[in-house]
C-alpha cells in the first residue's frame, strides 16, 4: 500500500477508495526482494448521485525483480473529475 499510495494516490485528486474488492497472496516476498507495482485501469464510471466525482476500478499488482506477481489488489477509488474539454 505504501508504493502505491506515494506512487500513484498522493499524486491523484483521490477522494479516498469505499473498500477493497479482493487481494490475493500469490507468492511470498522474501527480505531483499526489490519490488515494483504495476495499475492497471479495469473500468471508469462517473458517480450518478456526485457528478464530479468518479470511480476508477484498478487493479495493482506487486511484482519482483523478475516479473514474477507477488500479490494483485482491485479495488475502486473515487477521483475527482475535471470538467469536459479540459486537461492537465
């Protein structure tokens, strides 16, 4: 969580996430493993109630130094939208 959060969520307009759907231990993580996380964007849909909020299902998997998965998270956070026509 901590890669993620320092890699991918502080730098997002995140609004917080309302839960996780699943997590799965695929293999251990032995001491001195360098690990890296890789998101993977499943579905994006706009809150129905909030317009400018939305949900971003991703899916974050770890992964060692040789490719091998570690452990997969999905989970939906909810991001801020910016407005149409406008980007970064």
């Amino acid at each position: 969580m901590r890669i993620i959060a320092d890699g991918f969520i502080s730098d997002s307009s995140s609004l917080g996430a309302p839960g996780v759907d699943e997590v799965r231990w695929l293999k251990p993580l032995r001491p001195g493993t360098q690990v890296r996380v890789r998101t993977t964007v499943l579905e994006t849909r706009a809150s129905s109630s909030r317009p400018e909020i939305g949900f971003v299902k991703c899916l974050f998997e770890m992964l060692d130094e040789r490719d091998a998965v570690l452990v997969t998270l999905t989970s939906p956070l909810m991001l801020r939208r910016r407005e149409a026509g406008l980007r970064p």
